[in-house]
C-alpha cells in the first residue's frame, strides 16, 4: 500500500480556533506545517498573504508573491505558504513598505496590527531551561528559538526582548508581581493587564496567576500569560 504524503490542505470546519476565517464560506483552507509555532496557535503564512492582508485573491496568487522574496518573517524571507506564524511574530511586505505584528483578539483568533516603529525587535517566552556543554545556559521559547548564555537568572516563564535578525537578547522581563502581561489562553485572551499575585502551584496543580485587567482582577494558569513588559508594554500591544 502507498504511504499518503502529508496533507497540505485543511477543512475550514476544522481548522484551528486562532484561524480567523469565515468557517462555511467554502470548504478548504491552508493547512499549517511543523514549524516554531504549533498548528493550535498559528496561521499558515500564505493564509495570511491572501486573507488577511488582501494581497493575493487566490492560494495560486499567494504561492507567487512569497516565491519572489517580497515577504519576511521576523526578518528573514519567507518562501513556504504553509509556514506557521504566530503570536508576536513580525511579518514585513517589501513592495509596500509595511510591517504587520501577528496578535491575539478578544476571540482567541490572530490577526495583524500594522507596527509603527522602525525597530525590529519581538517578545518571545522562555519555556525551557537546561545545563548545555561546556557550563552554558541553554533557554528555549515559545517560537522555536535557542539562546545559550555563560550565566543568567532568566527562568521558565520569563521573556525576552529580541533583537532581529541579529537574534540578540536586548532586555529580559520577569514573570513578576507589577509587571505587564498579555493572556494568552482562557476565556481572557487578549487582555492586558498587570500580575497581581502569584500563587504557587504543586505536582498536581499549576502555578496560578491573578491578573489586574481594565475593568476586574481574574485568575489564569502560568501557561497563559505572557510578560510584555513592567510598568508599559516593550512593544506595541492592543489590550
């Protein structure tokens, strides 16, 4: 029996929750590859040329202008419709002179928000921290990076502020009580706003973060917030 190759389409039905599409308006969309974000929180790229940012009117169209060159993401060229783009990542147009940031709605779908700012910097989550050889520091977030340093006090939970593409740490924000914080899972994703407590979690229950947002205080696992800065955001982010 022939092995089946890997599916590059994908059911709009089924599609991912943070795929912002019209589910029954046709049958078939892009299917996202393995990539630095996984397929629950990301948009293929090509979906992203011809849905969201209105540049092409068919996968066809798409496929086209990323063969040329004329997308980046997080400053490197970007050929593959298929590739994954996700939260905070920074998807430049060439031809128009524009840079979108990828972010969360108030729905938990992706969307883009046109950056202001000359500088090419992104915020990414350290969700792993082990010993490397030769004595380094070995940190690993949440969009596929990997940073080894001789000594640092970052731990798993914390962010960085990234220089692109020199792929340099500029500044780290602590997951600290004061500091900034966009939820990013729950039934608050979206929301701005500063740690307020941090509770301990056990071997059975996570570490629980109470969150002061505009209008109330509410509480979210760990693994749903993620630091954008201390007493402002490092970046531009719509709360």
């Amino acid at each position: 029996m022939a092995r089946k190759g890997e599916k590059k389409g994908e059911k709009r039905l089924t599609a991912s929750k943070a795929v912002k599409l019209l589910r029954k308006e046709r049958t078939w969309t892009i299917r996202s590859k393995p990539g630095p974000h996984n397929r629950q929180n990301s948009i293929p790229l090509g979906f992203v040329v011809r849905d969201l940012l209105h540049l092409a009117k068919t996968r066809r169209e798409a496929k086209y202008i990323l063969n040329q060159g004329l997308v980046e993401v997080d400053a490197k060229v970007a050929k593959d419709a298929r590739f994954p783009v996700g939260l905070f990542d920074l998807i430049a147009i060439k031809r128009e002179g524009k840079t979108f940031r990828v972010l969360f709605n108030k729905k938990g779908q992706l969307v883009l928000q046109e950056e202001k700012k000359q500088e090419k910097e992104k915020l990414c989550k350290v969700v792993a921290k082990n010993a490397a050889k030769k004595g380094l520091i070995q940190l690993q977030t949440n969009d596929g990076r990997t940073f080894r340093e001789k000594k640092t006090d970052v731990k798993v939970g914390d962010s960085l502020l990234v220089k692109l593409p020199e792929q340099k740490i500029a500044k780290h924000f602590s997951l600290a009580e004061g500091n900034r914080v966009l939820v990013t899972g729950g039934h608050n994703i979206g929301s701005l706003g500063s740690v307020k407590k941090i509770t301990a979690g056990t071997m059975r229950r996570p570490k629980l973060i109470t969150v002061q947002g505009e209008t109330k205080a509410f509480q979210t696992t760990e693994k749903n917030v993620f630091v954008v800065g201390e007493k402002k955001p490092a970046i531009e982010v719509k709360g």
